[in-house]
C-alpha cells in the first residue's frame, strides 16, 4: 500500500485541483436543487470527458515532453488558441476557487471583521510562498493526506444522512427544465465536472515533475491518473447524495454568499453526523478548498512560462526566481480585483468561471485528440479502440451542448 501510495502523484493533484467548487458547491447544489435528477448528468459528463484527460498522462509519459510543447507540433495556431483560452478563463477559474476558500476561512475562524477580499489576499500570499519554497514535493505530500481526510469524512457524513432524511422529502418533486436557469446551471455544473479540461494540461507538467524524482512506465502513470480520475466521480456522487438527502424538499435556500453557502454546508454535514464532527468536517472542508487553490496557483504560472518560450522558439526551461514571482503575482492580483468587484455573489462568480470553462472545453478536448491520433504518436502506444470512439462522442457532446446553451 505504502509504495503504492509512493508512485501516485499527478492523479491525485489532479483529484486535489478537481474536487472543489464543482464537487463542495456545485454537486452539493445538484442534489439540494434537484434531488437526484442530475446524477445521471455527472456521471455522463465524467465518462464523456475521461479520453480528455486520459491523453494528457498517456502523451507526456510516451514522448516525455508537456502536451503544450505537443500543440507546437500541431502548429503555431494551436498554441496561440490555448493561450488565449488560458488567458481568458485563468483569472475567474482562480478567483472563484480562492473565494470558497476565503469563505471557508472566515466562517471556521469566525473572522468576521475581516473582509473577503483581505483573507483572499492572504490565501493567495500563502500559497505563494508555499509554491516557491516547497514546489512538487509539497504539493505532492499534502494532496495524499487531503483527498483520504475529505473522502473518509464525506463517506461518513453519508451514510449518517441515508438514516437521517429530517429534511428529505420523496414526495416533493422539482422538475429540472432544458431551458432558462435550469439550463444554465446544468452547463455551469457540468463545465467543471469533474473538472475543467485545462486540468489536463496542468496534470502533464505534473507528470513530467514527477518523472525527475522518479521514472514511471505508461501502466503505472495510467493507473495513477485513473485512481485520481474516478474517486472524483465517487466523490461528486457523494456530495450529490448528502445536497439530495439534507436539502432537497426543505424550505431552505442556499445563499448566494460565500460566507453563508458555506457555514450551510458545514451545518450540513454536522446535522448529519453530529457537532463532535465539527472540527473534522471543518479540517476537510477547508483543505480540500485550500487545496485546489494552491493547485490551479501553482499550474497557471508552470502552464503560461513554457507556453510563451515556445511560441519564442525558445527551450523550454523552469522559470527562474524572477520570473515565477512576476507570473504568480499576475494571477493572484487579476484573481483579487475579480474577487473585490463580485464580492457579494459567490454563484455568480463561480457561474463565470464554470460556464466559461464549458464553452472552452470542445477546443481544448480536441487538441488532446490531435495530440494522439496525430501521426507522430507510436500507434502502439495509442488508447484501446473503444476509447477513440469515446471521444467522438464526447466531442460531440460538447460541441452539441455549448451551441443549444448559446442558442436558448
């Protein structure tokens, strides 16, 4: 178990930098909304997605290279759109995650005279520090202990609900809609479930991190990658589960504050359980969040660095000191301003990022495919047939989707 646990990385900063605001909020909001009725949309949007993310590890473990440094080989076009995609959704992904944290923060420290915007502040400052100090290795470390505390604690705070429905309602009935807010809040949930496809980028530079401390082959990364991948869907079933069994049928309304949305959750799972279990749904809570903050903190400056060496001809080489400041204090200031002027709306900020990341999804899903089907990828090393055939119709899907989202 333990040299298992030693050869897992990347998938699960992958799980670290997925499971948060799409599984704490938005799958919480699905069951509380909807009861069970989107489950079968977040299933579907998980296995539709998978031969996305699926190639990233699967490329960068078989030519041993990023799959940025594989778009420049599709052409200058390719890299010039990710960039682009990056710069367009880099801002709001960092912003809506560090807010729930911020949330969080303030709720369980009951900081009450401090404002969201300063404690955002001060996430961003630590998680600077702590990517320009620790780097990988720490990164690394903290996500095994993080995703096996949020499991145990969301796995326990469901059964507790299954015999505990005092606001379950079976009776009551909300009809979900394709159309209105029903659509739109089905796109911002699937547009981060189970996470967004830029994730795929940020999990290849993880791998070849990982590769400098320790050679892995394709079956362990793959096996590393799947692990990471399918607890998330585990996890978004839970979270969806404990919305439906605590919220759906209740007369209680999810806030749009951050603050509120948050103690709402926490209450949430300690009704469940019981208050002993406060202390311990905090800590999870909180780390899981704290976690995908410093994730997407650390990829957005690894993922913009090479991506403009490459497009300078350039080699591609770590930023230095310098450097690494300038792209961390780039993202936490854009996230910051972001955060001071959506300050009183959680959801709509995260309804932002989400949908955002949803309409960028097919263009980034189909670089991937490029990436493998492209004839300098070894066919041998290529995905099972069934998983080709996947992808086809999940690009499709996404395709399909995002035109009926910005028609209706």
């Amino acid at each position: 178990m333990i040299k298992l646990l030693n050869k897992l990385g990347p998938g699960l900063l992958y799980a670290g930098a997925a499971v948060g605001v799409s599984h704490l909020v938005q799958s919480t909001k699905a069951g509380g909304y909807y009861g069970f009725q989107l489950l079968i949309f977040v299933v579907l949007a998980n296995i539709l997605k998978y031969p996305f993310f699926e190639f990233s590890p699967r490329y960068t473990i078989v030519k041993n290279e990023s799959v940025i440094e594989g778009y420049k080989k599709l052409g200058n076009w390719a890299i010039w759109l990710f960039l682009g995609l990056t710069i367009l959704t880099m801002f709001t992904i960092q912003a809506a995650v560090t807010i729930v944290t911020a949330s969080l923060t303030k709720n369980i420290f009951n900081l009450k005279s401090l404002d969201i915007s300063v404690i955002s502040t001060g996430i961003i400052l630590i998680c600077g520090i702590i990517i320009f100090i620790g780097r990988y290795k720490t990164l690394d470390l903290l996500m095994k202990f993080i995703i096996i505390l949020l499991s145990l604690s969301t796995i326990l705070a469901v059964l507790f609900a299954l015999n505990n429905t005092t606001y379950f309602n079976s009776e009551f009935v909300y009809p979900f809609q394709f159309e209105g807010h029903h659509l739109s809040f089905l796109i911002a949930l699937i547009g981060w479930m189970p996470a967004p496809i830029d994730i795929s980028i940020w999990q290849s530079i993880w791998n070849l991190e990982k590769q400098k401390t320790q050679h892995i082959d394709l079956k362990t990364s793959l096996l590393d990658f799947n692990i990471g991948y399918w607890s998330t869907l585990i996890l978004a079933i839970l979270f969806l589960s404990l919305g439906a069994l605590s919220f759906y049928g209740s007369d209680q309304e999810f806030s749009n504050k951050g603050t509120l949305f948050v103690n709402q959750v926490l209450e949430m799972y300690t009704s469940q359980i019981g208050q002993w279990s406060y202390p311990i749904i905090a800590i999870a809570a909180l780390t899981t969040m704290f976690s995908t903050t410093l994730t997407c903190f650390d990829a957005f400056p690894r993922t913009l660095s090479p991506t403009l060496q490459i497009l300078q001809n350039k080699k591609v080489k770590p930023p230095n000191h310098v450097q690494k400041i300038l792209w961390l204090s780039i993202v936490g200031i854009g996230a910051i301003i972001i955060i001071t002027f959506l300050i009183e709306n959680m959801t709509a900020m995260i309804k932002i990022a989400t949908i955002g990341s949803f309409l960028t999804a097919p263009i980034l899903a189909f670089l991937n495919y490029k990436l493998i089907y492209n004839k300098d990828f070894p066919i041998h090393s290529r995905p099972k047939l069934f998983v080709k055939y996947l992808a086809w119709i999940g690009l499709l899907g996404l395709v399909g989707l995002s035109i009926w989202f910005l028609i209706t």
